[in-house]
C-alpha cells in the first residue's frame, strides 16, 4: 500500500500533467496568419501589424497558456516555395504529431479555387502523417489532429452579405476537406473586431486538458456567490478559458460580451505598457471595479495565469461576500492550473481552505 500512495503522489491525475500541443498556423502568404498571431499573442494592436513582413519559412513559439498547456505554434510561410517544401522533403517533420491545423482563408483572395487546392493538399499530408489512421500506424493511439478553418478579413465584405459569402466559402472548403469532412469548424475573423478572440478562444478552450474541470469548479463558485456571471480568462492573451451563466443570461442581447472583454482587457494591458513603461506582456492590472444600481462587478487576479470577471446582484453584502469567497478559492483553483510536484499530488479542494485577501 505505501507503493501505491507513493506512486499517486509521484503521478499526478492526467488532466494536471503538463500537456504539450503542436498546433500549425497555416494559409496562403498575405492571408493574415502572423497578423492574428501578434494581435492574440504578442499584445500587438491591429493598427501596428502593418509593419509586419513576411513570415519566412517557419516560426515557432512556445506559449504557456496555463501552466499545465504549452502551445507549440508552428506559424508556418505560405509562399509556393515554402508550401512546396513543407508537402515534400519535410512532410512528416512539419506534419507529424499535429494537434491542431488552423487553416485561414483570405476571403478577399481572387484565387480562391488555387487556395482551395493548396488547402486540400495541406489536408491530404495532415490526414497521413497525424490523422487517426496515421497515427495508429505509427503505433499511436488518440483522436488525431483537428481542423479549424478560419475565414480571415471579413471586414472587407459588406456587412449584409458577410453571412452569405461566407456560408458559401464554408461550403466549398468542407468538400475538399477529405477525412476531415465532418468535423471541421469554420470561423469568420477580422482582426477589426471581436470574431478573432471568438474564434481563438473556441481553439483553445478545446485544448486544455482539465478544462471540464475548471468549468466545473467554476460553477460551483457562481453558485456560492450569487453571480449572474463568472469568467475566466488567461492574464497574457486575454482569451476566455470557461465561463458560466444563469439561465436568463442567455437573453443577454450583447451576444458578443465576452469577447468584447477580452478585447478591452487587451487595449487595458496596452495603455498600462505605454504609461508604466513595461512590455505589453508583462503590464497587468491588480482589480476592478464597478458598481451600479442595476449590477456589480469586479475582475481580480484568481490564479497566477487567470483573472476572474463577476457580475452579481446590486448589493453591497453579496459584493463583500463573494470577494471573500474569490481568496479563498484561490488555493483551489491554483491546484488545477499549476503542475505540481510537492508530495499529495492531487491535494485539497473545496472553496473553504483559506482566508483573507491577496490580489
């Protein structure tokens, strides 16, 4: 029995093991990949990803997105030449062990049937090198890679046939999708608006390995404090992990509410850059809030990676209250973002294990 007590506290649960994800950013050169990536993940803002040039062959970045996920984002040159190389000499290399493939489509290109071919090609090499039967030749056993597409610069489309031509699009890259036909998804983006963090949040939020988990946890903290909403989002990129709603949130009009948070959290973090003299990275904010007759809310630092957004009922004793319960479900929630070693692995829980405030 200690053998096994052992082993549990030198294996902690899968879900809090350090999960890496190779994901391939590929398209068209001009598409607008490197554009989207700045903007996400380097704290760029649309107006300056002009300067930008071409990407050259591949870049790669390893991003820590929570502590238990590292996005290794191959952002991959879509000149021919560079295509070329990567379907032939360097297939397995660049399309071996592949988590993700997001694709972006410019959807102003006027060589939409050449794209769809490069797309198709592209799909061909995945589906052999990191599709499931791909990889259960290579002695792997897992689901296989996914595919988002991502119909970029939609702005550029009026705004009453945006829905139109971009059904169309989705329609004709879907038949050339082959093995990935059915479970492809498709986005409309702008790095005008709030469709990037939309589209980027959904690709992430379905590659962090405990996410069930958080979102559970979540819930269960709503419901201690009364809130009508809680969300929780990476600190670096501003992107939504979970969020839970009451019920008659779902009537909300702001549809799009969320990704406009994570959109003003950005420009906040920019503003802080410029006046605190920080990189963009680095410059955080400690809490806000705001209080109105008809809501309260407030977003804090919950973990080291993640703040947290709540909006609660108009009162002053909820307010109070549910900022108690935030620090003292920090120790809990920092179980679940942060790999740790320490003997226990899985360690406690529950929303009642500390006490006081440390934002």
């Amino acid at each position: 029995m200690p053998s096994n007590a052992h082993d549990h506290a030198s294996h902690p649960p899968l879900s809090r093991r350090p999960k890496n994800r190779k994901v391939l950013l590929m398209g068209k050169s001009g598409a607008g990949k490197s554009s989207m990536r700045s903007i996400v993940f380097n704290n760029y803002i649309a107006s300056d990803v002009r300067r930008l040039g071409a990407t050259i062959d591949i870049e790669h970045s390893n991003i820590r997105f929570l502590n238990n996920l590292t996005l290794n984002l191959w952002d991959c040159g879509g000149q021919d030449a560079f295509m070329e190389n990567y379907l032939n000499r360097q297939k397995e290399h660049v399309f071996g062990n592949v988590g993700v493939l997001i694709y972006v489509f410019d959807v102003d290109s006027r060589e939409f049937n050449a794209d769809l071919l490069g797309y198709a090609r592209v799909v061909r090499a995945l589906e052999e090198e990191s599709g499931v039967e791909g990889r259960m030749a290579k002695g792997k056993r897992d689901e296989g890679a996914r595919i988002w597409v991502l119909v970029h610069k939609m702005d550029l489309v009026e705004e009453d046939l945006r829905d139109k031509v971009f059904a169309e699009r989705c329609a004709a890259i879907r038949k050339v999708s082959e093995g990935f036909r059915d479970t492809v998804q498709f986005f409309q983006t702008s790095i005008w608006d709030e469709t990037l963090y939309r589209a980027w949040t959904h690709v992430i939020k379905n590659l962090i390995p405990n996410a069930v988990e958080i979102e559970d946890k979540l819930q269960r903290l709503a419901e201690v404090m009364q809130a009508r909403e809680c969300i929780l989002y990476e600190r670096t990129t501003c992107l939504q992990v979970a969020k839970v709603s009451k019920a008659k949130e779902e009537r909300n009009p702001a549809i799009e509410r969320f990704e406009g948070m994570s959109s003003v959290l950005k420009t906040h973090k920019q503003s802080l850059a410029k006046h605190t003299h920080l990189p963009a990275s680095s410059a955080n904010f400690g809490e806000l809030q705001i209080k109105t007759p008809g809501f309260m809310f407030f977003i804090t630092r919950l973990t080291e990676n993640c703040n947290l957004a709540v909006v609660i009922p108009p009162s002053e004793q909820v307010f109070n209250a549910a900022m108690t319960n935030v620090a003292i479900s920090r120790k809990s929630f920092n179980e679940l973002d942060v790999q740790r070693d320490r003997k226990g692995g899985g360690g406690g829980g529950g929303f009642f294990e500390s006490v006081g405030r440390d934002v």
